[in-house]
C-alpha cells in the first residue's frame, strides 16, 4: 500500500504542468489617451506634480460631454477623471480644479458662477 501511495504522488506530481505567468507591461499613458484621445491638451499644475488632460471639444457635437483626468507625473497613475459639458477645466492651485459644467440652457436667474465648481483632487486627502 506505501508503494501505491507513493507511485500515486509521483505520478500526481508529474502530470501537473508548471503554469508560467506572462507578465504584460501596461503603459498607463496608453490608457490615458485611450480615454482623452491623443490630440487632448495637456496642462500642468504650478509644481508640475500632475498634469491635466482635457479631451478635444467635438466640434460637430458642441454639446457633447469632454473628459478630463489628472496623473501624477512621477508615477503615471491616474488620480481623477471626470466627465463635463464644454465650459472649461483649469488649474487654480496646486491641487484644485476649477470646472465650468454648463447646461443647454442658462436659467434667467442664475449667473455662470452657479455653474462652477472646484474639485480638490489631492489623493492624501481622500484618505
């Protein structure tokens, strides 16, 4: 019975394949243009630790969402991404976006400053 046992695990043992993983190197920056399109403008904040990536406006379809992402620099990663009605997206600090979301229409009683909206994008403080 020890020997059956035996020529079992043996033969157990080598008719199990070694599986090799293949490791695919992803370049995170591929994906970033996938998303934004590799005509997107580029902008960089005051430090230059993140850049902005706003896709190009369509313009044939001028009110059509645009994406935008932010990656750090050092790492290629992407930090945030969201999706806005053509107003702008801009810099106004070292890690504070400043979107204008503009509706079809603006309402008579509400100025553009309704439309604004900051977005802190600091992934410490998302923690």
């Amino acid at each position: 019975m020890k020997a059956f046992l035996t020529v079992f695990w043996v033969c157990l043992l080598l008719s199990c394949k070694s599986q090799s993983v293949k490791k695919t190197e992803s370049n995170p920056l591929k994906n970033i243009f996938e998303l934004v399109g590799k005509d997107a403008e580029q902008l960089l904040n005051p430090s230059g630790k993140y850049k902005l990536y706003i896709q190009k406006k369509n313009e044939n379809f001028p009110s059509r969402l645009v994406t935008a992402a932010v990656v750090d620099t050092k790492t290629n990663l992407v930090i945030w991404k969201g999706r806005f009605v053509p107003g702008y997206i801009k810099w106004i600090g070292e890690t504070n976006l400043e979107i204008l979301d503009i509706p079809g229409m603006i309402k008579s009683d509400q100025s553009l400053s309704f439309y604004k909206k900051v977005i802190d994008i600091d992934p410490i403080k998302k923690l």
